[in-house]
C-alpha cells in the first residue's frame, strides 16, 4: 500500500498559495485493508475512506468509464493493480493531476509541472469530454487563475463537447455548485468570458449570453456594451468583498436587456421588470438557493429607483425601504445597496467614484427603523383613530424621521 497527496494541494504548494483541504490516494489497498487500518468508508460510486484521525479522504486508485450522457454516465473500478498514473490519467487538468509521494517526490506524468510556469489551463487525456462538468470547472478554474490561458487544443475540444449537446446533460445542482464556486473567485467575469467562448454560456444561461453586443446609452455606460457592463460589475463585486447573494445579484440585474426591442434602444425602459421576470426563471431552471433568489429579485426589481434616489423626498424613500422589505430584513437591504454600488462603479471611467445613495439610504433605513412605534400608535389611539389611520400615524413619523436622517448628511 503506498499513499500519495493529490490534486489541488499539490497545485498550490507549487504555485505557493494556501493550501486549503487535502486529498488522498491510496494505491495497492483494498477497501478490507483500509477497513482494517480504521478508515470510515463514506464513497457512494466509488471507495473513499476518511482517516481516523485527520478525517482527511483517501480513495482508492481507481478508473472510470463512460457509459451513459452527463456527469452521472460513469462506471468506476477500483482495485490494487490500478497505478497511480492511471488514476490521474483520469483527471480534469494537467496542474490537477500531480502527486506527490511520502518522501516528497513530486510525481508528474502529464506535464502539470510545466502548464504551472507556463500559465496554461489544459486538459489531461481526450477522456476530459466524456463528463461535462469540466467545462465549468475549467471556467471556474480561469476566474481563480485569471492570468492563465487555455490551451487552443482544450478549448476546441469544450466546443465540440456543447456541439455534442453533452451540457444539455448536466443537472442543476451541479450547475449551480460549479457557478457559485466562480462568482466568489477573485475574477468571476473570466469564468462567464471562458463559457461564452466555448458556447457553453448560451446553453446554460442564455439570458446572461444574450447580453453581449446590447448597446448602453454612452452618458451613463462608456463602456456599452451590456455584457462588457455586466462582467465589470461582477468584477466589482469581487474587489468590494461580496457574498455570493450580492454577486449573483449582480449576475442577474441587467438582464432585462438583453429583451428590449431593437426599435427604442439602446434606451431600456421598463428592463427592470424583465429582468426580475428572468432572474426568477433562471433561479427555477437552476434550483438556485432562497438567499440569492430573493436578493437577486429586489436588485433587478429597484436598482434604478435606488441610483435615482437622490431625487426622491422622505416619503418616496420609505416607499422604498417598503418594497425592499427594508425594516423586516435590515441585512439583505445592506446587501441590496451593496450590489447597487457594484452596478454604478462597473462601467469604464466610473471604478472608483464615490457612491452616496448606499450611504443615504442606509441612513434612512436607520432612522425609519429607530422609530418607536409604540407610544405613536398609542397616541394615534388617544386621537380617536383605529385601524389603517393608526398604521398611517405610524408611517408619518418614519417619514419625519427619515426627513431629518437625510437632512443631516
């Protein structure tokens, strides 16, 4: 039995990043033996072991074959005589498909050594078309290492792997686990780019592919074009420290645009409402999580109301704050002007102006939110009035307080 460290940690201890979860790979064991040695068995398709100790995985050498469309058509074979090469044989990348033995030694049969230095995303073997989640995660892969290119040979194969229809195989989960993982790298724009390159974006968010070649009004967006705007604003979005909710939101804000008639552009009136309309259809298409749905929702829905709203008076501001469900969920409405201050600042000339309207209308939320309603509903009953007029009463003092709040910045 010889083990042997695997894949992304031996990646990043060339590439001198932090190492994250370390992955292991048994070769000559069977999985009685390991049984034996006190591993836990948790693989469902194949033998993966947790150590006892460190709860790290160990899987066992193995194989695969294609036997069906998608990433589930798999048979796997695992048993003492598979070597170590072949395992990583079957391995997506070539700076994937690194070892390194007990004592050290680097074991690389693929050249992932040298795709490393020379800054190249490229697949192992022609078995890479047979499970097109690698498509995505090479495209997450190129958001995380964003000065890396693609091997000419890697991304022709990608497009004959979408011409194959093999994405029109893939299951939402797994879709949505590989997009999320690449809107919280360093360059998600990258990722988007890498998929539309291949085809592969038009198939699987055809509502964020359409967005390219859409003329912008050049007084408000110098940069144009709607899917060079959107690309900057999930770029944004990483260099300000988004969560997921807030970068997918901004994944989702513009699409809108990409419906609006030919005839009245590049004006897009109205591209809010669509693009609510779109983000909940590609959330159902892709089981997208409540959190990012939700927020994605009010982001499509008001972004403009909310860049506009230094020309809104107290009352329209509580409005506002109203349809954000602002006073119920303080933190999402936070999370909202976030993904709103990513949209202004991801247009060309435009990356570092200041965004008051995230500081004005966080302000407002405070102050209609420190209101005690309660004496003002009791006095609103000491004047005789009931029902709506006391729900009224309590409006008007959010707004006096929302007046003042903003009076003062």
């Amino acid at each position: 039995m010889k083990v042997y460290l695997v894949g992304g940690a031996v990646r990043d201890e060339l590439l001198g990043r932090p190492a994250g979860d370390r992955d292991w790979v048994v070769v000559g064991a069977t999985p009685i033996e390991m049984l034996d040695a006190g591993f836990v068995p948790v693989g469902r398709d194949f033998p993966v072991f947790l150590h006892p100790q460190t709860h790290e995985e160990y899987a066992l050498a193995r194989t695969e074959r294609k036997t069906a469309p998608g990433y589930h058509g798999f048979a796997f074979h695992a048993a003492p005589e598979v070597t170590l090469e072949d395992d990583l044989a079957r391995r997506d990348l070539t700076i994937n498909a690194m070892a390194r033995e007990e004592d050290g030694t680097l074991v690389d049969p693929y050249g992932g050594q040298r795709d490393l230095a020379e800054r190249v995303l490229r697949h192992v073997s022609p078995a890479f078309a047979e499970d097109p989640v690698r498509i995505l995660r090479l495209a997450r892969f190129a958001a995380r290492f964003d000065n890396f290119t693609i091997a000419p040979q890697t991304l022709q194969l990608m497009r004959e792997m979408v011409g194959a229809g093999e994405v029109d195989a893939l299951v939402a989960e797994r879709v949505w686990q590989e997009l999320s993982r690449g809107l919280m790298e360093s360059r998600p724009s990258r990722m988007f780019e890498v998929l539309r390159e291949c085809g592969a974006l038009a198939r699987l968010l055809p509502e964020v592919d359409r967005l390219w070649g859409v003329p912008q009004r050049p007084e408000y967006h110098p940069e144009v074009d709607t899917g060079v705007h959107l690309m900057m604003v999930l770029d944004m979005a990483a260099r300000l420290g988004g969560s997921l909710q807030v970068r997918f939101a901004c994944l989702g804000h513009d699409l809108g645009k990409g419906t609006t008639p030919a005839d009245v552009l590049p004006r897009h009136i109205g591209h809010e409402v669509r693009s609510e309309k779109l983000v909940r259809a590609l959330c159902d298409r892709w089981k997208v999580p409540t959190e990012c749905r939700e927020l994605a929702e009010v982001v499509a829905r008001e972004h403009g109301n909310v860049h506009r709203s230094a020309e809104l008076n107290a009352a329209a501001v509580l409005r506002l704050l109203e349809r954000c469900d602002a006073l119920r969920r303080p933190e999402r409405f936070d999370e909202a002007l976030l993904a709103c201050e990513c949209d202004a600042r991801g247009r060309a000339g435009k990356q570092d102006e200041p965004y008051p309207q995230r500081q004005r209308l966080a302000a407002a939320m405070r102050a209609a939110l420190a209101v005690d309603t309660a004496p003002v509903a009791e006095a609103a009953v000491a004047r005789g009035l009931s029902g709506p007029a006391i729900g009224e009463a309590v409006r008007e003092s959010r707004v006096r307080a929302i007046a003042d709040a903003l009076a003062a910045i």
